[in-house]
C-alpha cells in the first residue's frame, strides 16, 4: 500500500513556473515507479512524466523540454516526487494527478488543479 499527497498548484500566468509536489509513504518506495498524470474536462488521464526508483525518467513529448521530475529518496519513510513546470501554456490547465505503480497496483494521489491564465 502506497499513500500519495499532493501539494502546490493554482492559478498562473501563461509563461510562468510553479512546482508542485506529492509525498509518498508506505513500504518498499524503492520498487514504485512514481509519476504524474494530468486530466482535463472530459478526457481521460494522460501520463506525462514518470520517474523510477533509479531515476530514471520519462516524459510525453507534450511536455519534454518544459516539465522537470524529480524525486528525494533520502528520507527512508517518504519519497517525494516533484514535477517543476516551465515555461506554462493554457493547454496545461488540468487537474494533476501523483501515481505511483509498482508490484502491478496503481495508487493514485487526491489531485492538484493548476490554471495557467492566457
């Protein structure tokens, strides 16, 4: 069992940054490939970035070059994974959504609702 919580989000402004954040706790963070997912109205969630236990990190070219994630594995009882956004558009208003997978479960995080304002 893994448990997510996401933190940050808002509202932005076209061209502006903001990072946003999920801790993740429960046993055996190692093995979870963590991640985020986005979904808007009337669309099913897309992945757009994910990050293994090893660091290794993957993007969907909608966002490769523009979206940063990270992940701190140095506190034994939580991971954080981070998503550090750049360079925002309107077509990335959504509501982000932390996943983590590993053992063939997924867990899904609460969400997180960015706005970016043209």
């Amino acid at each position: 069992q893994v448990q997510l919580k996401e933190s940050g989000g808002g509202l932005v402004r076209t061209g502006e940054s903001v990072t946003i954040s999920c801790a993740a706790s429960g046993r055996l963070l190692p093995i979870y490939t963590l991640g985020w997912y986005r979904q808007t109205p009337g669309n099913g969630r897309e992945s757009i970035a994910t990050i293994t236990g090893g660091g290794v990190t993957n993007y969907a070219d909608s966002v490769k070059g523009r979206f940063t994630i990270s992940r701190d594995n140095t506190n034994d009882a939580v991971d954080t994974v981070y998503l550090q956004m750049n360079s925002l558009k309107p077509e990335d208003t959504a509501v982000y959504y932390c996943h983590a997978f590993g053992l063939g479960v997924n867990f899904w995080g609460q969400g997180t609702r960015i706005t970016v304002s043209s």
